[in-house]
C-alpha cells in the first residue's frame, strides 16, 4: 500500500486538513488533557457496569464488545448524517487506512483486553494492556525523537502506579499458557499501534469522522465473529439490553469521541499516559458502588498514576512539531 492511501497525513490536497496538534499552545495541551481524562473516566464507571452484565447477566465478553461498539455506531451514524454530513466523506484511497485501524486498531484492541481479562484475570489484564504508554516512549527513541526527562518520569510512574493499582496476580493467570500470555501483551502493542494510527489521521479528518468508520470496519468484523441472529437467540431481556445500551454509550460513543478530541492535541505518548487514569477511576469505582476498599498501596499507586498525568502533559512536553 502506498503511504498516501495508508496514511491520511500524506498528500498536499488533503481533504478536511487540521492545523497542528499544538498549534494552539499550552491552552490546547490543557484541553487535551481534560478531554482524555474525561475518556477515562467514562471507560473506567462503565467498566464497573459491564462487570455486572458479564457477572450476573451472563452475557459473553465478545458480545459484549460486539454490542457497545454496535450501539455507538447507530447513534452516530444518523447524528453525523443529520448534523455533520461533511464528516463522513472520505477520500477513495483513504479506505485502506480505515479498514487497517478498524480490524488491527479497534476490532483487535477490545478484543485482545476482554480475551485477556478472562485468562488472566482483570488486574494482569489492565497492567499489560498499560504497558502501551511505554512502548509509545520507546517508539519515539527508536525514531530519533527527543524525550525529555519528564516523559520518561511520567512513563515509569504511570506504569508503577498501575502495578500498585491492581494488586496482586489473579491465580487463574498461573494456568495460562503461553498463546494466552502472548494475546495479552498483544492488547498492549495493539493499543499503542491504535493510538499511533489514530494520530495520523487526525492531520486530515476530524475525530467524528475516524470515530465513524473506525467502529463501522470493527462492527462488521465482529459481527461476523459472532453474528447478530445468534445474539437476538440468545433472548436477553429488556433489563439486560437497557444495560447493554448504557454500557455502549458509556464505554464507546462518548469517551472514543473524547479521546479522539484529545489525542488531536496531544501526542501519543501524552495522551496513553493520561489514559492510565482509568485503572484509578475503576478502583475508586469499585470501592464506591462495589463495596471494594482501597490498600494503602493502592493509594500510592494511585498518586504515582496522577503524577504521571501531570508530568505527561506539564508545559514544554508537548514538541512543536510531531513526527507520527
């Protein structure tokens, strides 16, 4: 594939282009920062929800996947068509692109994590999958990119933070074997790869439109996985599809569109490691509405993980021109 139809960055004739993620300054770094952090709060109250639907609903993981990006797609895909038209016109070469993010970015990322959660326990399963912020450090060195001090800062402590965060190993990972293991640090390298792929795409398109097409690719190849008849046979009640619906909305339409609106002003390694403040917003979930208290080391972890956030994003991080 040539790199203009891989890459929507490629090309001077560039439909919808964006202005720079920094171009704006330290103010747009700020606003980066509070949209992640709002996509991770959504993701990290809707995974108290969707623990609830796998426990005591009995709905598999997989369609579970299947359904919340299925429920985002039908709610935006008639908003963008009444309110953003624009927004979904893409250019011909561009659709390669787009299937690339929709089956290795977003299809392979949620599949990856929930497979992982039920091999290896939820806590391994968020530790691994954190490990992509210090991929996307290394990714950066590897290219010849100055990473300063503070990054390196933020990386460690998100990572430490996250450890402390999670506690202790889920016995059930001691009889995973080795392909297990390798699809769990796969969801790590996945969501590192979506968020670099993301990126390059918001040079040219606005995020509604990588939100759209990115969950359609990823709904067409789950559905396909597990179709939608075997779903609707599986006679889940009214309750339960109310739940389903929320979780879709909670964990999918808004904190995706967030984070796009996010990422557009940060770099990648910035916005990953702001997005390890989700497994600090579900352990504070899980102690509010679950009944689960915090460790002392969990507390720790916790201020490990805000530090992070704030040296991820401080002024001066932010390059003035980002090379993706």
């Amino acid at each position: 594939m040539s790199e203009s139809a891989a890459s929507p960055a490629a090309g001077s004739s560039e439909v919808g282009r964006l202005p720079s993620a920094h171009a704006s300054g330290p103010g747009s770094v700020a606003r980066g920062r509070w949209l992640v952090f709002g996509a991770a709060f959504f993701w990290a109250t809707s995974a108290t929800l969707a623990r609830y639907v796998f426990r005591d609903r009995h709905v598999p993981a997989l369609t579970v996947v299947e359904l919340r990006l299925a429920v985002a797609l039908a709610i935006l895909g008639p908003w963008l068509a009444w309110r953003k038209r624009p927004a979904l016109a893409i250019r011909r070469e561009d659709w390669g692109y787009f299937v690339i993010l929709g089956l290795f970015g977003v299809a392979a990322m949620q599949g990856a994590y929930y497979y992982s959660i039920s091999v290896l326990g939820v806590g391994l399963a968020i530790l691994i999958q954190y490990l992509a912020p210090s991929l996307l450090v290394l990714y950066d060195l590897l290219r010849g990119v100055r990473v300063g001090s503070s990054t390196f800062a933020a990386a460690a402590a998100a990572l430490a933070g996250t450890a402390l965060l999670v506690g202790d190993v889920d016995p059930v990972a001691l009889h995973a074997t080795p392909l297990q293991w390798a699809i769990g640090f796969g969801s790590a390298v996945v969501f590192a790869f979506y968020i670099l792929f993301s990126k390059r795409a918001l040079r040219r398109y606005p995020p509604e439109t990588i939100h759209f097409y990115g969950f359609l690719v990823a709904v067409a190849f789950w559905a396909i996985v597990t179709p939608p008849w075997r779903i609707v046979a599986a006679g889940y009640d009214a309750n339960t599809w109310l739940l389903l619906v929320a979780i879709g909305v909670g964990s999918a339409l808004v904190p995706f569109a967030l984070f796009y609106a996010g990422l557009r002003r940060l770099t990648p390694s910035q916005a990953g490691i702001i997005a390890t403040l989700e497994p600090v917003m579900a352990v504070f979930a899980a102690a509010i509405f679950l009944g689960e208290g915090l460790h002392p080391l969990q507390w720790l972890g916790a201020g490990l993980v805000l530090t992070a956030s704030v040296l991820a994003s401080a002024p001066g991080q932010a390059p003035a021109r980002e090379h993706v």
